[in-house]
C-alpha cells in the first residue's frame, strides 16, 4: 500500500482538500489512462502512533507541517466491474477517517447537453460522448471523510497542470455520494 507523497498542495487549504490535491498530483505523476484509483484516508497523528512501523515506511514525518491526512493506496479496482456495484461492496474499518477516489471520464460541456440522443443505452450513450467533437478528459478525484465532508479536484487533460485544478465540495455530487455511503452503518 504505497503512501501518496508530494511537495504538496497549498498548507491554507483544509486537511480534506490537501489529501484531494495530494492525490490529484500523484495521479497526475502517472500519466493519463490509468484505471480508477481507490484510498483510504487515515488520521497521520493516530497512524504515527498506532502504527510506527508503518508510519516511518511511508515516510510520515512527527513535525508540525505534517499533512493531518495520510491517503493510502488500495488494491487496484476489480476490472469490468461498474464502480457503481464495486462501491457498494466497500465498508471501512473505524480506524479509517474517510476514503477518496481518482477516475477519468470522458464529459461533455453544457453546450452539448442538448444535442444527446434520448433513449441510448449506457453503453451506446458512452461511444456517442466517446466520439463527440467537444469531449473533454477529465479527472476527477472525490474524497469523504465519515463525518461527511467532502471535497474534490477536477483536472482536464488539455489543461493538465497543478495550476488548473478546479477544485470545490460539489463538483461531482454523485461520485461524492457513492463514497459516502460506503461508510453507512
């Protein structure tokens, strides 16, 4: 389970957005085309003194600067399942402060929203993005922590630096969602 480390995001931000930024930038060191990517966020602080061992494996410093949240990589997500049916499956110890997630997309602007064929399938709704003029790649990391917060970054693929990454609570509702419900009791 490898830590994600970085020079980091912005030290104003709160913990939940550096841990999205943190994961966005190692993401983003990996290239494009990469299948989604699932982590658990866990309390640096009570991981450094539950777990030393591992604490010093993954590199978590005691100083002060110290990110409060540490993502940890899971194992790759199961191929051809719909993240949907995988999600569901998910139910995370208490010693897990929240989990984030890192997918591509493919999406459309709102300007062509208006122009999608009605009654496609998913799968003949995908090839239709798929082969649009205005499809954009995107990014999307999402990350919930069990008290609800939430946040997410979005990077696009034609803008793909650190300085062009959006980021909010509500860029991507559902995903944000489907994440929170894998800590319901």
């Amino acid at each position: 389970m490898p830590n994600v480390s970085s020079s980091g995001p912005p030290m104003a931000a709160s913990p939940l957005t550096r841990a999205v930024l943190e994961i966005d930038e190692y993401v983003g060191s990996l290239g494009w085309d990469q299948p989604a990517r699932l982590f658990a966020l866990v309390d640096t602080a009570q991981l450094r003194a539950q777990e030393p061992t591992l604490a010093d494996r993954l590199g978590l410093s005691d100083d002060a600067s110290a990110a409060p949240l540490t993502p940890i990589e899971q194992d790759e997500l199961p191929a051809g399942s719909p993240l949907d049916e995988f999600l569901g499956t998910i139910a995370w110890p208490d010693s897990i402060a929240g989990c984030a997630l890192s997918v591509e997309r493919l999406m459309l602007p709102p300007s062509a929203e208006a122009s999608v064929p009605q009654g496609m399938s998913e799968k003949q709704l995908a090839k239709w993005v798929a082969k649009h003029p205005e499809r954009q790649e995107v990014r999307m990391t999402v990350a919930v922590l069990r008290d609800g917060a939430r946040d997410s970054a979005l990077r696009l693929r034609e803008k793909d630096a650190a300085t062009d990454v959006l980021t909010g609570s509500d860029l991507v509702p559902g995903l944000a969602e489907a994440l929170a419900a894998t800590f319901a009791e």
